[in-house]
C-alpha cells in the first residue's frame, strides 16, 4: 500500500458449509424466473410491431418515403483544423 508493507499471519481457516437447498430454493426461483421472464420479453420485442395512434385513436398516416428510401449519406468535409505553435516553457524562479 502506498504507507508500506503489511504482513498478516493466518491463524485459522474455515470452510463455510453450503446452504441447504431448501433454504435457498426460494431465492433461486425468484432468479430463475426472472431470467425467463426477461428472455421472453426480449424476444417479443424482437418481434414486436409498433403502431402510432393520434389523439383520436385514428392511425397515424404512413412516411412511405421515409420507410422506402434508404438514408443517404452525406458528404462531409473534413474540419480546418488551426495549426497551433507549441507552448513555450515557463521560467521558474529557483528559491
């Protein structure tokens, strides 16, 4: 550590039993259940299909162009970068 070395003397060990099943069983279907559940919500939302009402509860008309069309992309120029002069040193008076 940064206040020096430390020696530590082991006088003991122990190994802790494991937990009976039936005292974890209940934690262990809670977990399991969770990870089902967030499985199948996964993969509903993969399949998912989204429709957009309005106000009224009438559809919400289509943006063929923007669905149809592949974006296209557009052509940047790189940014003018400004030449910097490098950093002159500092002078330091020396007590």
């Amino acid at each position: 550590t940064k206040l020096g070395w430390h020696i530590i003397k082991v006088e003991d060990n122990r190994k802790q039993e494991p937990p009976a099943l039936d005292e974890v069983k209940p934690q262990l279907e809670k977990e399991l259940s969770k990870d089902i559940v967030s499985s199948v919500l996964e993969d509903l939302r993969k399949t998912a299909k989204i429709e957009i009402f309005q106000m009224d509860g009438s559809p919400m008309p289509k943006e063929e162009s923007v669905k149809e069309e592949p974006a296209k992309p557009t052509e940047t120029k790189p940014a003018e970068t400004k030449k910097e002069e490098p950093a002159k040193p500092t002078e330091t008076k020396k007590k």
